[in-house]
C-alpha cells in the first residue's frame, strides 16, 4: 500500500497495513470521490464533492505506458544552469529532465500570505529583481490590487540551483476566497504538490480546511507552511498542533516562515525539491496537452495556459483540438517567468502557454486535449464543470451598447469558465444575459473587470439562487419536456398550482470560530434555518462548526453578520449539498402597483413578511426625492401590504439609456438600488460591485411601507 493510500485508508476506515489488490486501491480513491461528508477520525473531516479536475489525482493511470523515461536533450545541450543574459533569450527547456522539475500551487484561507511567498519565491530565485515595490506581483489585474485579493490563478516559472543541480520549478499561485475554488480545484491539475500557507497568528480557518481536502483527495504532496512568524501574536507551535490534529500531518514537517521579511523562505524551495514529486509523463509518445486557463489577447487571440502530459510541441507544429477537431498551427510556445518567455519547444512534464491563432473565443474550451495532426490519442478526462451558486440580470445601460457588451462577456468568460450565461430579456430593461456566478464576491469581482477591462458599464439585478420545481400533472411535463425544472429567474417562478413541491439549494456551511463567539454564531445558524451536523474543538481556543444552510440564506449578508458577530475573526465556506423540500413563494416588488420584475425574489413562507417590509425599507432609502407620493409595497399573489387604495393611476414604463439611472414611470431608480435592496448595511462600499452614488432619502410620510 503506498503512502498516499495509506493516508487514505486512514480516512475511511481501512485497517492500517491491510494488503490493498489495484481494485480495492482504486475503490479506495473513488470511495473520497463521493458527495459526502465521511469522519474519518475525531476531529477529521471529509470534504467531498467540491469542483475537482477527476483526471487529477490518477493521471498516470490514463496514461500510455513508457518504457523509461528520457530525458530529450537536444545536440550539444549541456547541463550547466541558465544565465541571466540566457534567461533573457529563448530558454532551452530540453535542458531539464523529467526528474528535474516540480510543479506546485500555493494554497491557503485568504490573507494568510500567498502572494507574498510568492514574491519572495521569485526574488529567491533570481526570477525578478528584489525591490521594496515587489508587492502581488503575480496579482496583475486591477481588481486584485485594488481589493488586495487574488481572484485569478496566475503562474511563473521558477530556475533553481539545489546541490549543484538545476531544477525546473512551475509555480501557480490560488485564489484563498471560496467564490474562486474553482481556480484551485483546475490549478492543481497541474501540480504534483502544494504548499498548504497557514497564519501564524490565525491558525487554521474554513478555507483552510477546503483547500487541503482539494489538495487531498487529488492525490498531491501537501507541506504545510506557517507564515507570518514575525507577528507580535503569533504562536506557530498552536498552529502546528492544530494542523496535525485536523490534517494528519506530523509537526516535525510544518515550515516556519516570514513570507514579508524572507525569513526561512529557502527552506521552503529545498521541501519543494524533497518532498514533491516530479510529473509522471512519457516524452517518447505523441503530444497530448491539457488547457488547464486561458486569456485573450485582441491582437494575438486566446493564449492558452497547457500543461503537458506527453510529447513535445515546438514552433510551427500543427496541432488539433479535441473539443472542436479544428487544426492551428502552433505561433508560439513558452514559460510565463512571470511575463511570457517565449521557448524553442515545449515538453512533457512542463507548463507554459501556447498561441496558435485562435480567434474565436468559443474555440478554446478550458479543459480541451491538443495533439498533433496526424497523431490523435484519447483526451484527457478535462475538468468537472464549475456549478453556479448565484445568479443575476446583466443589461447594458443604453440597449445600443449590446453587441460591445457581449463581445465583452464571451471574453471574460473565456478567461472565467465558471460563469454561465444564457439570454435574458426584460420589458424594462431589454436584452440581456442571465449570469450564474460562484459566490456574491465572485459576480462582484465579474463586474468590476467588466468596466475595468472592457469599459462596459451595466445593470445587475438582485441576485437570486437556482431553485427547482416538480410539476404536478402529465399535460405540464410534457409541455416542459421533463417532470422537474430549474428556475433561475425569479420572474418566471411557477404558481403552486402547477406544482407538487417546490425544492430549494442547499450548502454544507463550515465556521472556524474563537470558542467564546460560539452561542453568537449558533443562534445566526439557526436564525437562518440551518440544521447542526458537527462540533469540532481544533484546540481549546477554536471550534469548527458544521452546518447545513439553505443557500438563499447566505448568499447575501450571511459573511458580513459572522464577521460583525465575531469581531472578524471567524471564517466561512461551504460546499454545495444538493436540494431539499421548502415551502417557497413568489414575492413580487410593486412601486405605485407597477411590478418591478427585476425585484421580484422567492422567499420561504415563514420569512415572507419580514423579507418584505426589510425590501420596501431598503428601497425608501434608495430612491431619489420626488415631489409626490409613492407606494412602495411587497406582493404575495393578490395579497399586498400597505394601503393601495391610494396609488397613482398606471403609468407607462419606460427606459432611459442614462448612465446610472432606470425609469420606470417618473420614478427614477439609482442602478445601485437594485443591489442595495439584497443587503444589510447599505453603506459598505466595499461589498459593492459598483461605485455607489449618493442618493436622497425619501421621507416616512412621502411614502406608504408594506
């Protein structure tokens, strides 16, 4: 039985040293593959179910046999290290055997110091010259600055010398935000290891804990690093203790380190070396590479991020895609150190990005196989598809910014495949898009490089969770074609006529809390329907709380009332768990008996009211000061809160093709508004996915609550 498997055995249940045939191994691993929640010990918990890249963790199993592995070396290559001067031209890549090179992520909760190990990472190895302005250098867009978070996988490779060797290193830096798992689960299809960063100070938080099951369950190298020694609070021998009761990882293995001040960071390079693994590939077969990201270039097309599991592919080599059997002649191939170092070739076991004239977005799927023309192999099983947990109306400010404004999303989603789009309309607002987005943060961050990137400014609507519904007679099913449908626009909810049950999304929610919060954050759980599953103590300071959360409970302000309650010092994540039955209904948003459709929301039936009055409430304070008295009332069917016998006669909806504003008779409504309704403290910017405008208030006696 070899080590890993053994690590999984201990997780479900297997007798440690039982005698294990190829498929009772096999088995094992495909037992951790399963949706569900396994103990495997006190104190342990599984996490299954997460977007994972399958092929990952057996990518050797897929592979064709090799006799041996050789290493390519092109005539009168040598061993020597890479100058700078050399580094500065065109790399020979044949120059580093299979044996040689480590491919590795970082991952961590967020702010636990990623980005910072990986600055000194590349100051270390001489990758970028050592500056006080090296800050997120691996962070290129403006939001990720801006926010000082990483959203976007980014990867650098690294030269290294070890004992008079030198090693190729491929380093891809994660996202720590739970909206961004996505972007580990494909990174570490890429990676035969990770460097699992843990705060000195902080210890181990959710993220933590959903990082290293990612890392897990794909069979990777995991070495724990506890950052930030230098702090005034910190205490790495708790952290280490935690680690080793929550992840099975002996202390003796933790690395100390000060990412910002560089302390013990060769010590982390020297572990990379030891203990990861090089790549299992046969450079003797014909190529076969996998797409693992991609971005787009306007003047150069889609530049896409491979990894090679067999082969070589060089300048000018014609290359098929699986996914649309179209042929492209390879333009340029090389490394990213950290800017693109274009390379003679490419080879098994390497990462590095390829331009092949691809001008069409829709042509480079993110996990496709490229082979040679001529040479086609089986495709490698690509990537479980991302499934969104939010979704939202896109429409562009003026409807003759349409086809900008597509042009804008397909290239955002080429570089972003876990947004899912369809087409969508409005009466008010005309053509638009549907999107599903991962997390709030995640169609924040969406929309921000929307306006950043493409200068596209638009109207997101509320944002709502995919609900589902089981039609009741044979007539329905067949008109829909199936007995249970998904709604993601809350418009187009079903009435209960037409419906056995109704069925809403669930989550399996994770809170790393200081103990004394504990009755705090029990009482929001449950203030928020959810159902207790586990009470773990990490130490005698922390406690991981399991719980299972309806979804529309904590897609909007759930993360800001834990962080109030807390002090900040709790952590959320969670996984998604399926559909359970609920009593919804359809709650529409009238404005002098107009309905508001993108205001409309489904709600469970023992919040109605309060969702209502809190939505009218929220919408007084969001538009602007009129001259006349407006209704504003929340609708279940025919019955309505407050007092209509007073509105205003029907006005004609109309929309403006202003900036920030939409019309709806004379009512003018701040774009903002549509998103300030969905949360709790309207003045907090920083969870806006838009600059917010000052707005007028609308006095008590100017307008009738519901």
């Amino acid at each position: 039985m070899s080590g890993a498997t053994r690590k999984a055995a201990r997780f479900t249940g297997v007798r440690p040293g039982a005698r294990l045939g190829p498929r009772q191994e096999s088995g094992l691993w495909d037992g951790l593959a399963s949706p569900a929640l396994v103990l495997s010990r006190p104190g342990m918990w599984m996490l299954a179910g997460r977007a994972l890249a399958p092929w990952a963790a057996g990518a050797a199993r897929l592979l064709p046999p090799c006799s041996r592995q050789v290493a390519v070396f092109e005539p009168g290559a040598t061993r020597r290290p890479f100058s700078t001067a050399e580094l500065k031209e065109k790399p020979d890549m044949s120059r580093f055997p299979v044996e040689d090179i480590r491919n590795f992520s970082i991952i961590a909760h967020v702010d636990h110091g990623k980005s910072t190990l990986a600055d000194r990472l590349l100051e270390l190895t001489g990758t970028i010259d050592k500056t006080k302005k090296n800050k997120q250098v691996l962070d290129k867009l403006q939001v990720e600055r801006e926010r000082g978070i990483t959203v976007k996988a980014q990867t650098a490779t690294l030269f290294y010398n070890f004992k008079g060797k030198q090693y190729l290193l491929n380093l891809i830096d994660t996202p720590g935000h739970v909206d961004f798992s996505y972007e580990v689960s494909r990174s570490l299809s890429a990676c035969q290891g990770v460097l699992l960063v843990v705060d000195a100070n902080e210890g181990i938080q959710a993220q933590t804990v959903a990082n290293f099951f990612l890392a897990f369950e794909a069979q990777l190298s995991v070495i724990p690093v506890i950052n930030k020694i230098d702090l005034k609070n910190a205490d790495p021998e708790r952290v280490e203790k935690q680690i080793e009761k929550v992840f099975d990882i002996p202390r003796d293995e933790c690395i100390k380190i000060s990412a910002k001040l560089g302390t013990n960071i060769e010590s982390v390079l020297q572990a990379v070396i030891e203990r990861i693994p090089p790549p299992k590939v046969c450079r003797e077969n014909p190529l076969r590479a996998l797409v693992f990201d991609s971005t787009f270039d306007q003047y150069r097309g889609v530049i896409a991020n491979i990894a090679l599991f067999d082969g070589v592919v060089s300048k000018g080599d014609k290359i098929v895609s699986a996914h649309t059997k179209k042929t492209y002649e390879v333009n340029e191939v090389g490394v990213l150190n950290p800017n693109e170092q274009p390379t003679q070739k490419l080879y098994a076991g390497q990462v590095g990005f390829l331009i092949a004239g691809m001008k069409d977005v829709t042509e480079a799927q993110i996990g496709d196989t490229l082979y040679l023309h001529n040479h086609p192999v089986e495709p490698l099983p690509g990537f479980k598809s991302a499934k969104p947990m939010v979704f939202a109306g896109v429409y562009p400010i003026d409807q003759s910014e349409y086809n900008n404004l597509k042009s804008a999303i397909e290239k955002l989603t080429l570089n972003d495949s876990s947004v899912t789009v369809h087409r969508d309309s409005s009466l008010a607002l005309g053509a638009g898009w549907r999107l599903g987005f991962l997390g709030l943060l995640h169609m924040e961050v969406f929309n921000q490089r929307l306006e950043q990137e493409y200068n596209a400014s638009v109207i997101l609507t509320t944002p709502t969770v995919p609900y589902k519904a089981v039609l009741s007679s044979a007539k329905l099913i067949k008109e829909y074609k199936e007995k249970e449908i998904t709604i993601i626009n809350p418009a187009q909810f079903p009435d209960k006529s037409k419906v056995a049950e109704y069925l809403e999304p669930v989550v399996l929610g994770t809170v790393v809390t200081p103990t004394e919060y504990t009755g705090k954050i029990m009482a929001l759980c449950q203030a928020r329907r959810a159902i207790q599953k586990n009470m773990v103590f990490i130490d005698e300071n922390r406690v991981m709380l399991k719980y299972l959360f309806p979804l529309n409970e904590i897609v909007v302000d759930f993360y800001d009332s834990l962080k109030s309650l807390s002090s900040g010092y709790a952590s959320f994540d969670y996984e998604d768990a399926g559909y359970q039955t609920a009593e919804l209904i359809k709650m529409d948003i009238l404005l002098n008996g107009n309905i508001v459709e993108e205001l409309v929301t489904v709600v469970h039936r023992e919040k109605a009211y309060t969702v209502g009055k809190t939505i009218c409430e929220r919408l007084r304070d969001s538009l602007p000061r009129q001259l006349f008295e407006i209704a504003v009332q929340a609708a279940i069917g025919s019955k309505y809160g407050g007092d209509i016998t007073r509105k205003m006669k029907l006005l004609k909806r109309q929309a403006e093709g202003k900036k920030k504003l939409r019309k709806i008779g004379n009512i003018e409504i701040p774009k903002d508004a549509f998103i300030k309704v969905s949360l709790k403290r309207l003045r907090e910017r920083e969870v806006l996915p838009f600059d917010m405008e000052r707005t007028s208030k609308i006095s008590s006696e100017q307008i009738r609550l519901a």
